[in-house]
C-alpha cells in the first residue's frame, strides 16, 4: 500500500510539474507575441501620428505619440507634391505581373521537384536552397546588364522580370507539395491526365493555403520593393510608391515629414488591408509547409 501511496504521490507530482511547465510557455509566448506587436506596431502608430502632425509638432523638444492638433493637410500636400496616381498604377502594375510570374513559376517548379522523377532532381533543389542565401545586391549589377541588353531598361518587363522566379516560393511550395499523398496523383493518371491537369485539377486546389501564402508574400515584397525599381526605371512616370516618395525629401534638409509620413502611408495601407484579409492561409499555409514537410 506504501508503494502504491508513493507511485500515485509521485505521478501528481509530475502532472503538477506538467502543468507548470505548460504555463510557463504558455505566458513566455505571450510575452513574445506582445514583444513582436510593440516592435512591429510602434514603428507604425508612430508614422501615423506623425502624418496628422505639423513639422513644428514632430520636432518639438518633447514628443508625443498623440498628436495635440491632427491636421490632414499632410495628406493632400503629398498627394500634389508628386503624381501618387501614376506611382500607384506602376505599383499595381507590377506588383500584378511579377506576384503572378513568381506564383507561377514557384507552382510549376515545385511541382517538377516532387511528382516528376528526372536526373539530379535533388540537387537542382539544393541550387535553390542555395540561391535563398545570396544577397539581392550581389545580382544587381548582372540583372541590369542583362536587362539592359534586352533593351527593357525603363519599362514593365524590366521591373518585373528579374524578381520572377524566387527561390522562397518553390522551396515552400515544394514542403507543402510533398504532404499531397500520391494516392491522388495515381488517381489522376489513370484517369488519363497529364501534368498540366494533374497540376492546375489536383495539386492547386489541394494546395491552396500554400499557394495563397505564396502569392500574398510575393504581392508584399513586389509592393515595398524599393531598389531594383529604383535602379531600373529613369523616368518619373514608371516609378512605383516606394521610389516616388523620395520627391519628397528636400536634399537641403528642409523635408516637411508629415508629408513623407503622409506619403508613408500611401505604400503601408494598401497591402496591410489585403494582408489582414487574407492572413488566415498565411497562417495555414505556411504551418503546414514547414511542420508537415
């Protein structure tokens, strides 16, 4: 009876301790979202109130996160101070073009890499992994000449085409592609599809929540992406938001930056709205890319 006393003293013991633990991670990834909210979110509120600041308020000698006096002026100062309706059509433009050649070409490998069997099928993966750790500026330089010598220097194709195919989107597609059991590929051919129905009938719609992770990080990045836009287009009318702000800046140090917070707001606004709409298959997908794979 004294054993059975102590094995059951025992196991409440190490439940207690269980549970213990579980709270503690339990309030320390608590403490980690919050962290991750202020170092994210602060940034912003602080470019928001400053667009509804004056200049004279966002210098003053003690600052605060609320403004005394808002004022949008600073909206409509920005607007007029360069052509934001042109930036943004470039923006959608070849945010549009390059999201879809990237989803495209990210769908396509991926699949090749997992249901087509072809030689040193395995290194051409390790190639990507590869490519994921080379720095966007070591390629600047080859990229220009290269698209200088197509002779697309200032236009669409030339803003686009050298960030279609990234090497992020076929490696998490491929993680995802992999959880696909191959029950239904077998299905599907011998029912007599090929690769091209087996892909956009099977593959697509079961890897939805992949590929709509895929297309939404591609859509931020082509968005926000500043220096290859800048490199590449010579004319004010082919800038996109993120290089037309840069009208802004006063090289004498004079900036109003209310208006640049302003303007700020123009570019973060727009893809915040389509991420928290669609942050649920972000969730999903990439969950199920990195744990099940």
């Amino acid at each position: 009876m004294r054993d059975i006393a102590l094995a059951t003293s025992s196991d409440r013991q190490l439940a207690t301790n269980h549970r213990a633990a579980q709270a503690t991670q339990r309030i320390l990834g608590y403490v980690a979202m919050v962290a991750v909210v202020l170092i994210i979110g602060i940034p912003v509120a602080w470019v928001l109130s400053g667009a509804l600041k004056t200049n004279r308020e966002i210098f003053t000698t003690t600052p605060q996160l609320l403004p005394a006096n808002p004022t949008f002026d600073n909206f409509g100062k920005a607007w007029r101070a360069a052509p934001f309706d042109r930036f943004y059509f470039n923006s959608f433009i070849t945010t549009l073009l390059g999201a879809g050649a990237e989803v495209i070409m990210a769908v396509t490998t991926a699949y090749a890499l997992v249901f087509v069997r072809f030689p040193k099928r395995d290194w051409i993966f390790i190639l990507l992994l590869l490519a994921l750790m080379v720095p966007e500026e070591v390629v600047l330089v080859p990229n220009y000449l290269t698209i200088a010598g197509w002779r697309m220097v200032n236009t669409y194709p030339g803003i686009v085409l050298p960030g279609a195919s990234i090497a992020f989107g076929t490696f998490l597609l491929r993680q995802y592609f992999r959880t696909i059991p191959l029950d239904l590929i077998d299905a599907a051919r011998v029912d007599g599809a090929g690769h091209v129905r087996t892909l956009l009938n099977v593959v697509v719609p079961v890897a939805a929540p992949a590929v709509a992770t895929t297309a939404l990080l591609s859509i931020t990045a082509k968005w926000n992406e500043y220096l290859w836009p800048l490199l590449i287009t010579t004319t004010e009318d082919m800038r996109t938001l993120p290089v037309g702000i840069s009208r802004l800046l006063d090289q004498e140090g004079n900036t109003e930056w209310g208006v640049v917070m302003a303007a700020t707001l123009f570019v973060i606004v727009p893809v915040m709205l389509v991420f928290l709409y669609a942050q649920r298959f972000v969730v999903d997908g990439i969950a199920a890319g990195a744990v099940k794979g």
